[in-house]
C-alpha cells in the first residue's frame, strides 16, 4: 500500500527537479528522500524517476502517477486539515507577500475583521515590489497577492478582480505643457513609467475596440504607483496609475485625467499559493476571506 509520506515527497522532488532541494523543502535528511523514494518504486513496481549526476526527472510511469499523487496527498492533507479544524480551527503562522500599494490600501485595512474570525492565526505580512516565491521552502510565502501575474503549474491562481488605469497629469503640468488631444501625443510629452526598467517603452490605450500602441522615452522610472502618483502631482510629467490611486487624487484637485475615453487593458489582480499539495487550513481561511470581502467589493473598482 502506498504511503502518504512517500508520495508528498515524492511530489517534492518531482516539483523541485532534486533530491537535495526536496530534502530542504522538507526539513528531513535527503537520504531519508531517497529511501522513500525507493520505497515507494517497490509498492509501484516501476521507476518513477530517472536520477543523473545533474538532473531528476519524471519517468513515463513517474508522469502517468503524478495526478495520482498529488490526489492521494491532496485528500489526506485535507481530511487532516478538516479534523483539525473541527477542533482548533485555522491556525499557525501564514506568510504573505504584496506590493506596499496593495498592502496599505487593502489588505491591511481587513486584518481586524480576519482576525477576529481567525485569532489563532498568525500573520506575516511582507510588503515588497520583490517578486517573493510562493511556497513552502526558506524565503518563500503562503499566498501571494500580485497585480497582472499568473501561477505556474505547481500554483493556484484565484482572481480577486481586476485594476483599471487613468492617464493623468497634475493641473500646472497640464497649464504649462498643454492636454494631449490624441494617444500618439503622449509621446511627445514626458512620461514617468510605472514599474521596472522596460526595453518597450510603450503603453497600449483603448477606446472601444480602437487600440493605438503609445511609444515613449521616459523622464523618471518608478516602480511604486503612490510614489508615481507623487511625482505626477508635483508636475514632473504625465503617467499611467491604477485608478484607484488617480480618482481621489484627481477629485481633490491634485491631478488632472487625460484622454478620457482612452485607458489600458485593465490587469487582474491575483491571489497565488501552492497547488501540488491541498492547502492548509489558514491558507484557505485567508484566500476565502479575501474573496468573500475585498474580491466582493471590488475597492480598486472605479
């Protein structure tokens, strides 16, 4: 019969491409790994994966028992996960990443109420534009909350809803260099870019079905929108910033929207965790949580 630790490890190492790595994720030795890899071969019959002195990879037998491990730990994880909850309810520490913007603006703002539902979860709420790995090894976190970025195959991917943007401008930047008429006018007017160094240089606006691609050569890069938003209020340019941002802004007089009946794609914002093993309890208590609450609502809605 096969046993439930044989096959989470195995998944381990089939996900992580390394007997050393899964051994770390782990916290076990690696020739603990090995043994029960081995052990799990005999219950099979069969290989299930082709080591080399560089590489592990899966096996024809390895691939085809894949979705059968990972439903075998699945349904043990979660009837663990069930009984414990019946009795302790979510609990232990959850790591989460997001961007500062996110964070402030919505996720902290909700920690009273979850922690009332949930006391006896433990939060650690880790605020940084780094792109932090989702998973269960040093370094990386429970749930990931990002803007425009899906899972891979080891990650789920749950939409919480989707982020629209304004172009905008501050008032004495718009008197002293004018309003753009046209998308293709932006180019002539200094950009501040949102995000990291881009090569492309380029927003694409639509209008209906209309889409004209904006190439520009940016003044100032800066991959914080509040910090973009500041630099468009003080006049240094026009930007692209997540509506959310520019609608308080441009109402209190700050900033100015330009090209009205023009706007990118809106970009979804995503909650991402681990999808090769069932996830824990305080895990789903905050992906659920955040759906039923701020995925609801709606806030960046505007």
């Amino acid at each position: 019969m096969i046993q439930l630790g044989d096959a989470r490890v195995f998944l381990e190492v089939a996900s992580s491409g390394s007997f050393s790595e899964a051994a770390r994720r782990l916290k076990m030795p690696k020739s603990s790994v090995t043994r029960q890899i081995e052990r799990l071969e005999t219950t099979i019959g069969g290989q299930l994966l082709r080591r080399t002195t560089r590489t592990v990879a899966l096996t024809p037998a390895g691939h085809e028992f894949l979705p059968h491990a990972r439903r075998l730990v699945d349904d043990g994880i979660e009837a663990q996960n069930l009984l414990r909850a019946k009795t302790m309810g979510a609990s232990g520490l959850l790591t989460v990443s997001a961007t500062a913007t996110i964070g402030r603006r919505f996720l902290v703002p909700h920690l009273p109420a979850f922690r009332a539902r949930h006391p006896n979860v433990q939060l650690a709420i880790w605020l940084t534009p780094a792109r932090i790995e989702v998973g269960s090894g040093e370094g990386q976190v429970d749930v990931a909350v990002r803007l425009r970025a899906s899972g891979g195959p080891d990650l789920v991917t749950r939409k919480l809803g989707e982020v629209g943007f304004w172009v905008v401008a501050s008032p004495g930047y718009v008197a002293e260099h004018g309003t753009p008429s046209t998308p293709d006018a932006l180019g002539d007017h200094a950009m501040i870019e949102l995000g990291p160094p881009s090569k492309a240089h380029q927003v694409e606006l639509r209008r209906g079905k209309e889409t004209v691609p904006v190439r520009y050569r940016p003044i100032v890069q800066i991959d914080d929108p509040d910090a973009v938003a500041l630099a468009a209020e003080a006049g240094v340019g026009v930007a692209v910033i997540p509506s959310f941002i520019a609608a308080p802004a441009a109402a209190a007089g700050r900033l100015v929207r330009l090209l009205p009946d023009w706007a990118p794609a809106p970009s979804p914002i995503n909650l991402l965790y681990r999808a090769d093993i069932a996830p824990q309890t305080r895990v789903r208590a905050y992906v659920d949580y955040l759906v039923e609450t701020i995925g609801q609502s709606q806030p960046w809605a505007v």
